[in-house]
C-alpha cells in the first residue's frame, strides 16, 4: 500500500451529538430535537491529540447539529492547538451573527447542506429549511470562512444539480461535494425507494463530468462515486491491495478516515460501518489504545472485508463504471458504491 499519501491527509470525522434543530426524512443519524445526548468535549480533546500523534491533520465535525453542541469551540480550539485542518457540515439555520464570530480563526470551512431547489430541500427537511439556511448566506460571506454545499443525490434531486451548482457559484461558495443518498437510519424508512440506483447513479456521474467542464474553474466540485477503471487500476485507494503495511507506520497511514459516532464508538471510514469492524468505544479506552489493539487485532479482518467487496463489486462485467463504494462496504446494498472523499461530511 502506497502508505505516504494518507499519513498527512487523515481525517477524524466527530459526529459529538444527535441533538439537531431539524429532523430531516433522509438523516442516517436518526438526529432531531428530541435527542439529548452529547460527548463530553475532554473525551473529544483526548480524542484528538491521539489521532495527531497518529499523523491524522482534519478534523471534520457533523452530528446531529454541530452548530448546537456546546463543546464545539473548546474541542475546535485543541484541533487548532495541534495544528490541524478544521470543518463542520450544518444544515446551516443555527448561523446566527454569534456564532459564526464564534468560529472566526477556528474552521477552514464550513460545508452548508443543501439538498436541491428549494421544494426539494423542504420535501426533505421540512417547511422553510431552505429559507432559515439562505437568510444566513450574508453572513456567512461576510465573515469571511470559506464556505461549500453538500448536495444528497436522490432520484427525486437528480435533476436540480445545475441549479444547485448555480446557485453554490452565485453564492460564493469555494466548493459543492455530491453526494449519493445511502438508504440507513431515518432514510431506510421515510425516504425508501430514493437511494441513487446503478442508471441513476451513471447519469450523476456524466451530468457531473459535464458541469465540470461548464464550471470547474469557478468552484470546486466533488462527486462521492468512484470509477470502476480506476479502482481496478488502484485498488489501494480501497484498502483492498494486497501488499503487506509495514509495522512502523502511522495509523493514518493505515485508514484515512476514522469516524466517532455519538455513542463514542469508533469506527474506520464512514458512520455505520459495519461493527465487526469497529475500534472500540471512546471512554472505555484512549483512542490511542484503541488504535493499537485494532492495528493488531482488527486491521486484517478490515483489510479482508475491504478485498472481498472490491473483488464481488468488479466480478460483472457488464456493471456501469461509476458505483458507491462506501454502499458496498456498509453491506446494505451489493454492486453499489460511494467514495473515498466524504471528509466533509
Ligand atoms: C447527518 S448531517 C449532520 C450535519 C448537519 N446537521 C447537516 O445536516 O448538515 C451530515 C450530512 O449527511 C447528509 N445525510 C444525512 N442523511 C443521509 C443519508 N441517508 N445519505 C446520505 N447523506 C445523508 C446530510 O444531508 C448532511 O449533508
Ligand atoms: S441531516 Fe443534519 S439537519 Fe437533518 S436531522 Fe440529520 S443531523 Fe439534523
């Protein structure tokens, strides 16, 4: 494994509390007002100099509703005592003047969730949430925070990319991610039947490569799907080589993403991945102890389980290039895929 590219790159996505504002059809969290719970922010610091030690340089944070947890500034201030590279994904309604001064000299970006035009992002998260997140876009520029969107691709929103990418440019936005809606938690249920098929997915990605062409210069984009060429062609980008990792090397070189779910476990990759997979909880051990007993005990299981799904994901030859391959990992769907570049999310 090409192990140099991840060590500086590593992400530790926070996810410190399911408390939201909102409660949103599609959310994998299962986040909304009702919920209570939250992280206490010393586990969350400890947490951190861990994952710096172990060549981890982002922290990203998401929820639940970043925005309303209110350790965030303390736990941001340590990720700004270490050096590293600080996000957060809001829906974007709580960016009172306050708060964003709040975050002055603390983030690098804030990602603001938008979820199509404005019917659509209302179908999903209820009535005026895409006026109570642009009422805030004034402010925000203002600041001056670098700002981006977060679109979740369904089938219903696959046809308001253009505007989305229009309106993320005409905002001032320095970046739009796409991202494929993945049928987990609230959406398994209240938004069935939405999650991007293989046609639908396909036609994401052309639409994509061609607004790349249209307005790549003026904003940055990024799609979550991979390319079936390229993964064959790198399968290190999946974990799924089969070269032997050298003993000595950082965690970070070893899985770029580890995400701290709201109950404190921690898990590699994405929120949800499969709990065989898991390193342990926070508060029952330091992250550091938990990185090491996985580095010996959980590490080959995940590098397997990685392997098997990129073999069975590229066995059709007659599957279409692009696919979700965080989907295919996860286990809840086969031949589907999602990438490896949700560092915002
Ligand atoms: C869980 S939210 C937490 C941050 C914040 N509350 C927000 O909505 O931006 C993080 C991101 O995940 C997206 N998301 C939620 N449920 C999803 C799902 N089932 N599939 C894909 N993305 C999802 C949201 O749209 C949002 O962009
Ligand atoms: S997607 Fe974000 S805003 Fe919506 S309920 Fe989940 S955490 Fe809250």
């Amino acid at each position: 494994m090409g192990g140099c590219e991840r060590v500086c790159t590593g992400t530790v996505q926070l996810h410190p509390t399911r408390h939201c504002n909102l409660r949103c059809r599609h959310c994998y969290s299962l986040s909304g007002p009702e919920e209570r719970d939250a992280l206490p922010a010393r586990l969350l610091i400890d947490a951190l100099a861990d994952a710096r030690a172990q060549g981890y340089g982002r922290v990203s944070f998401s929820g639940g509703e970043p925005m309303l947890y209110r350790g965030l500034q303390e736990v941001l201030r340590q990720a700004r005592a270490l050096g590293m590279l600080a996000t957060l994904t809001t829906n974007g309604i709580p960016l009172t003047e306050r708060r964003v001064a709040s975050l002055a000299g603390l983030v690098d970006l804030i990602a603001i969730s938008l979820d199509g035009r404005p019917e659509t992002h209302d179908a999903l998260r209820g009535p005026h949430a895409f006026d109570g997140m642009q009422v805030r876009l004034p402010l925000l520029r203002a600041s001056g925070i670098p700002f981006g969107f977060i679109f979740t691709l369904t089938r219903d929103s696959m046809d308001d990319l253009a505007w989305v990418a229009t309106f993320a440019i005409e905002s001032g936005a320095a970046l739009l991610q796409v991202h494929p809606l993945e049928e987990t938690g609230r959406a398994a249920v209240e938004t069935r039947g939405q999650q991007p098929d293989e046609l639908v997915a396909n036609a994401a990605y052309l639409a994509f490569m061609r607004l790349q062409d249209r307005v790549g210069e003026r904003i940055a984009l990024q799609l979550d799907l991979a390319h079936r060429d390229l993964i064959r062609a790198e399968p290190w980008r999946v974990y799924a080589d089969a070269e032997p990792v050298p003993g000595d090397l950082p965690l970070a070189a070893l899985v770029d993403t580890l995400v701290v779910e709201t109950d404190g476990l921690v898990v590699p990759l994405q929120y949800g991945f499969p709990r065989a997979h898991a390193l342990g909880r926070l508060g029952d051990a330091p992250l550091a102890a938990l990185g090491a007993r996985w580095r010996n005990e959980g590490y080959g299981g995940f590098r397997a389980h990685c392997r098997r799904v990129f073999e069975e994901s590229l066995l059709d030859p007659e599957a279409l290039p692009a696919f979700n391959w965080f989907e295919a990992l996860s286990g809840r769907t086969a031949g589907q895929f999602s990438s490896s570049l949700s560092q915002y999310r």
